[in-house]
C-alpha cells in the first residue's frame, strides 16, 4: 500500500511529528513509514485504514469515530503509547480494529474501544494480500 493508498501527503509526514496534531480523515487508506514522537487526536469520517510499515512510538494517541466511522490500525512494528492510548468508542467496539506485528506497550492510560489482533502469519506487513 505504499504505491497505492488515497492520501496525498508523504509517508515519512507523521515519523516526526513534535507538536500536538489534530486532523480529520476522509474516508480512505493512509500509508505512513511510521508515526512517531508528538501527540495525534484524528477523527475518522467514514471508512478510515491507517498501514503504519515500522512503529508507532508517541505522547498520546487518541482517534474518536463518530457515528458511521470506522477505523482500522495495522502497525507491521510495535506500538509504544507513554500518554493516553484511545482508539474509537467503547460502546460500539466493532467499528474500530487494531492489527499489531510485534510489541504493544502503554505507558499511561489505554482506553479499549476496538478489537485487537497480533498477527502471527505475516508480522512485517499484516495487510499484505
């Protein structure tokens, strides 16, 4: 999905990130090498899948999906969350989904609203056909 994804902005865009970032996402698959460093508050609209090809290693990672949405996380690395860690709504679970190829570490607080799965088969790309 490096070649064929429907975001416009670079794969290296979120490996750096040092302030906080706030961003909606269209409907849409969004590739990134990694997502790293600062704090990320996304909201989905829509059917939302974010392919992460190394880590995600941040302050806070909050993603809230609003009536409707849907959002899937693959990490083909290790997630690392030191702040909060909050993925959709606890209340309607299935609309939010993460796929892990190795480690999850939260150092804080983690809110599960999402089904989480560690893949086995293929932990360098879990969303490779």
């Amino acid at each position: 999905y490096a070649a064929r994804n429907d975001d416009t902005m670079p794969s290296d865009s979120f490996g750096n990130v040092q302030a906080a970032l706030s961003q909606a996402f269209p409907c849409g698959r969004y590739y990134f090498d990694s997502i790293g460093s600062g704090s990320f508050h996304l909201t989905a609209s829509g059917r939302v899948a974010f392919l992460v090809a190394g880590d995600l290693s941040t302050a806070d990672f909050i993603v809230d999906t609003p009536d409707g949405a849907q959002f899937d996380l693959f990490v083909a690395g290790a997630i690392t969350v030191r702040g909060v860690f909050q993925l959709g709504d606890a209340a309607h679970p299935g609309s939010t989904r993460v796929y892990v190829g190795k480690a999850v570490d939260f150092e804080n607080t983690a809110t599960f609203g999402y089904h989480c799965a560690r893949s086995y088969s293929r932990p360098r790309r879990p969303w490779r056909r």
